[in-house]
C-alpha cells in the first residue's frame, strides 16, 4: 500500500530548479533512504512534503489524498511527522516539555475552558503529562526531565528530538540526518531504535549520508542528484551504480 | 492599595494610575513579541477603545459601565479583521503594517467631525455608581475611586494573563516562539495561535483606553500617536522581556517614573531611557524585573510557568 506518493515533482526558486520531475513512491511499513550529493534537493523535498513550501509543478499525496497546498500543521495533523536536522527541539525547555508539546495534537478541549483551566482541560493535561513521563522513561530520559535541552550532550538531544516526534504518534516519519555528529557507538544504537519502530508499524524517509547506516536500514533507497532522480532501488545494487558513485566520489 | 488613605498627595496616585493603564498594554505587547509579532501600533487599539467608549457613552447614552467591555470587544472585533490579513505577513511586514495602522487611525480620527476632528472629544462624563436601594448616587470626583477601579482591572488582567501562560495555550505560544516550524510539525496552528494573541492584546489595549478616556475626561487624536507605540515597546523590553506579566508592570512603572525623576527637560528624559535601555540589553537581558528577581525572588517564583523560556538561565 503506497503511504507517500510523489507524482512529477518540481520546485524552482527563480531560474534554479531544486527538484525536478521527481517521481516517487513510499510504501507502507518501509524504510526509504533519499541519498546524494549537498544540494542534491533532499532538504527541499522534505519541506515540501511538509508544507513549508509549495510545488512548482506536480503533487504530493499522502494517502491518496493531495496534501501539495495544505499548512504543515494540517499535514502533520494528517499524519506525517519530522526530525529536523539540527533544530528538532525547544532548546530553552526541558526534556518533559518537549516531550509534552509532542502530544499537542490530542487535545480535544478548547480555547475558553482551557483558559478557564476547567475540570476537562486539567484532566488532558494530566494525561498528557502521564503519557510524556511514559515517553521519557521508555527511552531512558527520565532522569533528565527537568533538565533544559540545551543542556543535555548532543546524543540526549537527538533521543530527544525523536521522543518528541513520535509523541505526536505520526504514520509517516521523515528523519533529516539523524545520525549526523554522532560516534559509533550512538550510530548502532539509532539504527536499533529506528528499526525497532519500522517493526512497530512506522513508515520511514531517511536522509542520510553514514552509509552504514543506509545499508542496514533501508529497504530502498533513492539516489538524488541535482534535484533529479539519478538511482532507485536494493541499498546494494544502487551503491554499485557507476553514476552513484561517480556522484559521490567525483570522475577521474 | 492603602496608598491613597496614606498619601494624599494627588499626583502620586495619578502617575500610579497612568502606570496600571501602560502595564495593561504592555502585557499584550510582551505576549506578542513573545511570538514574533513585532507590533508598534498598539496605541491604535488603545485610541480604538478609547473613542468607541466615548462614543457609546456620548452618543448611545450607555454607562461607562457597558461601554467599557464594550470597547474592548470592539477593540478585539478590529484586531479580528486585521490581524487575519497582518498575520499572515512577514514579521518585518506586521511591524510596518502595524505602524501604518497607528498613523492611519490618528489620521482617520483627526478628521472625523463626529469625535471632533483634531480637537477631540472635550468633555467625557465620568463614571458614576448608582447605589440602588438608597438611590444615591456615587461619582468618580478625586483621583481616588479610579485609583481602585485601575488597581481591579490591572488584577483582572493580569490573572487572565497568568492563566492563559500556564495553560497550555502558553506552552503552545512559548513553543511558536522558540522553533515554530517544529511547532507546525507537531500539529500546531500558527495562524490561529498568533490570531488569538493579537486579539487579546488587543482588547486589552481597548479596555485601557475605555478606562483613560474617562479618567482623562477628554480625548485627542495625538494622545494615541505612534510615538506612544514605541514607548510600550520599550517599557516591555525595559521591563523584561523574559517576564512577560512582571515585566510588563516594572517596566510600565519606569517607563512613567523616569520622566518625573528627571525633570529637565523631554531631550533629557530621552536620553536617559536611552541609557537605560543599552544598559538593559548589555547587563540585564531579564530586564529590570529580572534584576528584581534576583534580589526578591519572590517575583521569579510567582512567575513559574510563565518565564519565557528564552532566559531560562536566569531562573536559577
């Protein structure tokens, strides 16, 4: 079943075209690698998936439904979420509230009893917050709760990033380089983590460029270049392409 | 609240008064701010609230009573249209959309026949109370009676302000502060979220100017000029902008004391507020409050949950 449907995606900014004619097709429950040179066009499509920018040309449906002109904020109430490459958190916020803004999408109570502070809206609250020490304990954070994200050492902080994102329980996860500035150690122990949420149900893009990685977790991957589709396929077969790797490494 | 039985010094209680209605703008200014709204027209809907109130009072005969929440809900009705076409512009647009608005309504107002063109508005009842089972009536005659109207409608408004901050809509605010794409992604509602903000400062700017225009008794277009607009801004972030409900009132109270600390002349004053002002972003990004803070730290404590996030350090 095809989650994430791109059908003849361009953007241009003036005369530059940073994707063009994109084809592609996310199926349900897999890992998807989006690979390639810097500015090949991966940071952009993951903003237009997400709303932050609008196709030139061409449409992005996610689950059947076209999602090209909508606010990322419907998107995301859709379904989709994302980890920013290096701004994926409230910096000046603790751990707990980060984690507890995650779960803004499920509350149901409005504006006024919310500022009346009603029965109903302590009780979401309460929830929210049972749900977020949850979260937090489930990935070790929990004695880290009050301590300021900006605070925490640089693998606390993508743990947490994650935390937050999936506090919002998406269907679709675009993941922007997670593994970026991380060490050995911490780079096995995302894959872990990633692959144990695809085992849980989570369709996954992932943009990245330790291709460890990329090999040990994508199902397909999709070789970008110049915004345009270079390679599509088995981790293996594609990183064997002459093209791909001419890409990467230079000719000569 | 036992000043006016202790001094009867009139003039004290006024720039007391005149500081409680500044604080009431600047707590809208500092929640907009807060978001990214750089708004320096706020005097536009502090006039709004003010004429309207004039008006229901003068031409629909209504109390001051009525016409004071009333404007404030005009003032909140105005910022409802606009705000939906500002808002959705750049930060740097809203700023000069908003300062065209401050201009525009001076403009608008000063040559408008029916509040009087340039001349304003002379002669504004002032509030009264109708004691009903003995049919006296009570009159907002000294300074006094607005004293404790002011002090009630700065509570009510800063306990409103208080319970908006530690709910969740001031979480969702503090997160559109701090990283709002990642808000967005998180399923939050940017537009309607800083809708919601200008709206309520809006209408507090509104019930302000309702409570000025009567406590003044007259009203001229240049009261509201946009020089005024940057004032508030500056008590804001003289205040501190980390202290958005604190901030907003030490700030106010400076903004109003200095002049009168410094009585040598407009040129003089400004330079001072100058200073005061580069020493504040060069020592004391919490602002005064934040200073205050530190010595009692009863202020801090108060504001917990209500800190913009942006200065945590300073909580410890």
């Amino acid at each position: 079943m095809v989650v994430l449907e791109i059908r003849n995606l361009s953007k241009y900014f003036g005369g530059l075209a940073a994707i063009e004619s994109l084809d592609l097709n996310v199926v349900d429950s897999e890992i998807l690698g989006v690979v390639g040179p810097n500015g090949a066009g991966k940071s952009t499509l993951f903003n237009v998936i997400c709303g932050f920018l609008r196709p030139s040309k061409g449409k992005v449906l996610f689950k059947g439904e076209d999602i090209s002109k909508l606010d990322t904020h419907e998107i995301a109430r859709r379904g989709v979420g994302r980890t920013f490459q290096q701004t994926s958190l409230f910096m000046m916020s603790t751990v707990f509230e980060n984690v507890l803004t995650g779960f803004h999408m499920n509350y149901r109570v409005g504006f006024w009893k919310t500022f009346l502070h009603t029965t109903a809206a302590r009780k979401e609250e309460q929830i929210a917050r049972q749900k977020s020490q949850e979260v937090l304990d489930f990935i070790g954070l929990g004695s880290q709760k009050d301590v300021i994200a900006q605070k925490l050492p640089y693998g606390n902080r993508k743990i947490c990033g994650l935390a937050t994102a999936l506090a919002a329980n998406p269907e679709l996860l675009l993941m922007d380089e997670p593994m970026a500035g991380m060490n050995y150690a911490e780079i096995a122990t995302m894959v872990k983590v990633i692959g144990e949420l695809r085992a849980r149900g989570l369709t996954i893009i992932l943009v990245e460029h330790n291709m460890y990685a990329v090999r040990n977790l994508c199902d397909r991957i999709v070789v970008l270049n110049y915004g345009r589709k270079l390679a599509e396929g088995v981790p293996e077969e594609v990183l064997r392409n002459k093209e791909v790797i001419e890409v990467y490494i230079g000719r000569g | 609240m036992v000043i006016p039985l202790v001094l009867e010094r009139v003039y004290v209680i006024h720039l007391f008064i005149m500081s409680g209605i500044y604080s009431i703008i600047v707590l809208g200014v500092l929640l907009q701010f807060k978001l990214g709204l750089w708004n320096l027209g706020a005097a536009a809907f502090w006039g709004i609230g003010a004429y309207s109130s004039a008006l229901l009072v003068r031409e629909l005969g209504l109390s001051f009573w009525l016409s004071l929440p009333l404007a404030a809900l005009i003032a909140g009705a105005c910022a409802l249209c606009l705000g939906s076409f500002f808002i959705r512009a750049g930060r740097v647009s809203f700023l000069l959309l908003t300062m065209v608005l401050n201009g525009v309504f001076v403009e608008i107002v000063g040559h408008w026949e029916l509040v009087g063109g340039w001349e304003g508005i002379p002669r504004l009842p002032k509030p009264s109370i109708h004691v009903s089972f003995n049919g006296s009536v009570m009159e907002f005659v000294t300074k006094t009676p607005y004293y404790y109207l002011l002090l009630f409608l700065l509570l009510m408004t800063v306990v409103a302000f208080y319970a908006l901050y530690s709910s969740r809509i001031g979480r969702t605010w503090s997160a559109i502060g701090l990283n709002s794409p990642l808000a967005a992604m998180l399923g939050v509602n940017l537009f309607r979220y800083k809708l919601i903000a200008f709206i309520i400062a809006a209408a507090s700017a509104g019930m302000g100017g309702s409570f000025y225009a009567h406590y003044q008794g007259f009203l001229v277009p240049r009261m509201f000029d946009m020089h005024e607009s940057f004032y508030f801004m500056l008590y804001g972030v003289v205040g501190g902008l980390a202290y958005p409900i604190a901030g907003a009132i030490v700030g106010s109270f400076i903004g109003v004391a200095i002049p009168e600390l410094l009585r040598v002349g407009e040129m003089f004053q400004a330079i001072f507020f100058g200073i005061i002002l580069i020493l504040v972003i060069l020592f004391a990004r919490g602002g005064v409050a934040g200073l205050l803070g530190q010595v009692y730290p009863i202020i801090i404590k108060g504001s917990k949950g209500v800190i913009f996030p942006f200065f945590r350090e300073l909580k410890s």
